[in-house]
C-alpha cells in the first residue's frame, strides 16, 4: 500500500507546484496592478484610454494616466494597439538603448529588489519582453507574448 501512496503524493505534490508556477493576470499580475498602479491608472482616477489620448495634456496635467485596472485594458499596452508600451514603461533600464528605466519601473516597488520581482512576474506574464512598437514588431515575437488571462 505505501507504495502506492508515495508516487501518488509525489504526483500531486508536483502538480500543485507546476500549477503555482504559471503566471497569469487574475494571480500574479492583478495583484501587483491592485497594489502598486491603480493609484493613477484605476476607474476612479483614469479615463479610458481614447478620452486620455484626445485631452492628453489635460490629463497628464491633472497628474492622471489611462486606466489600466482590468486585463482588457492593460493588454492593449502589450500587444495591440500600443504594442510593447507595458514593457517600455515597466523595464528596468536593461533593454534600453539609453539603459534608462521606463517612467514607470520605480512604481514597481518601495524597494530594488522588489521593483525587481514584480518586473520578473511581468515579464514572465508577457513572455517575449520587447520594447518594440506595433509597426516594428514581426508576427513571431507577437507569438511569444504569453499575457494569459
């Protein structure tokens, strides 16, 4: 019987572990959003992203951003139609041209090294982390981004 029992424990020990492994927007991302962003970009503080575009300046001088506070309208600073903004505004210096951090990276966390975790579940989300625009991106870096709900 005991040996029965040890390969099954093992089994769900295993899945239990590959299943918290995996990075998805509702348990890695939502969180760190809820967190550290929705300060500036949540539905009581940002408007949706074509009012922010159309009144821009008024916005930015009222110090608020587009609203970011659900997958639907995060994802669209991921792949499309502002592809790779997400990664522009999150990335630590590390693949910039200049090596500057994006204006949001310091958002990230109250320390480095938690700027660093949340940057590595982002980009663990995302999967193929570019700082690439729409028009410069080609169809297999799209297929690398993962971004599961």
């Amino acid at each position: 019987m005991k040996y029965i029992i040890a390969p099954i424990a093992m089994l769900l020990l295993t899945t239990a572990a590959v299943g918290a492994e995996e990075i998805t927007w509702r348990n890695s991302i939502k969180p760190i959003v809820q967190e550290r962003c929705l300060g500036c970009h949540g539905p009581d503080s940002a408007p949706e992203y074509p009012a922010f575009k159309e009144q821009k300046e008024q916005w930015l001088a009222k110090g608020q951003a587009m609203r970011m506070d659900s997958y639907s309208h995060l994802i669209a600073f991921v792949v499309w139609p502002n592809t790779g903004a997400t990664m522009r505004r999150l990335d630590d210096g590390q693949n910039s041209k200049d090596g500057k951090p994006g204006n949001m990276y310091r958002h990230l966390g109250a320390s480095e090294e938690e700027r660093q975790e949340n940057l590595a579940a982002f980009k663990g989300w995302i999967g193929h982390w570019s700082l690439k625009r729409w028009a410069d991106t080609s169809k297999d870096e799209l297929n690398g981004i993962k971004a599961k709900y």
